[in-house]
C-alpha cells in the first residue's frame, strides 16, 4: 500500500489520456481474464473486483454483491452474452473511475492505495510515472 494525495483531477486527467488509460485497463483486463478466453465471465470479474476492490466473501453480503453483479452486467454487457468483453469493461471502468473522482471532489484527498489498482495508476500517470 501506498499513501497518495488525489483529487477528480488525479483521476479526470488519467481517464482522458486515451492511451495511458487505454493500457491500464487492457493491463487489469488480462489480469481478470484468468482462463485467457478474451471475456470475463461473471466469476472472473466477481474474484477480481472481490480483489481489487475488497468486497469481500461473507455470506451476510453475498446478497448486496449479487445485486452488484446482476447491475454490472445489465449495464455493461451491452451484447447480452453473459461476458464483459475488452470494450464493454472499458466503459465499465472509465465510469467507474469517473465515479471515483467526482466522489473525491476538487479538495485534495489523503488515501491509502494499492500497487497495482487503477487509482494508483492514476497518481503515476499525474506524476509522469507512466
């Protein structure tokens, strides 16, 4: 983990740098995409977002998450194959993280962040790192 100071600019900035934003999520596409078949079944993406954004596996939450889940692929899988493809999970996180920087506002915000999540990689690409 790492300490970072971020704000919807971090984030705003990161996202409409199509090709910085474009690899990081082709980067967290694979990583999800466990059996290599090019989609994310909704178990693929269930592990990795229980992962990346600990949700967590308790039986008392199973509800809210399949709720979650349920929401995520109505909205997202546009094509109604029961898989998130590359470009459908790429709206998917450019909302997300559109999400994320109107929730951090224009003050700036002190947060603890993973290594490799996409709002770190956001806090590289403010400071050149990528």
């Amino acid at each position: 983990m790492s300490l970072a100071v971020v704000n919807e600019t971090t984030v705003t900035t990161f996202v409409e740098d199509m090709k910085a934003f474009e690899n990081c999520v082709k980067e967290c596409f694979e990583m999800l995409d466990v059996d290599g078949d090019g989609v994310l079944s909704r178990s693929e993406l269930r592990e990795g977002f229980c992962k990346l954004m600990s949700l967590g596996h308790e039986s008392s939450k199973k509800e809210k998450i399949d709720h979650l889940f349920d929401t995520i692929f109505d909205r997202f899988d546009e094509d109604q194959n029961g898989s998130i493809d590359p470009r459908e999970f790429k709206g998917l996180i450019r909302e997300l993280m559109a999400a994320m920087g109107r929730g951090l506002g224009n003050s700036p915000v002190l947060v603890a962040l993973e290594i490799d999540s996409l709002l770190m990689k956001a806090v590289e690409h403010e400071f050149g790192q990528i």
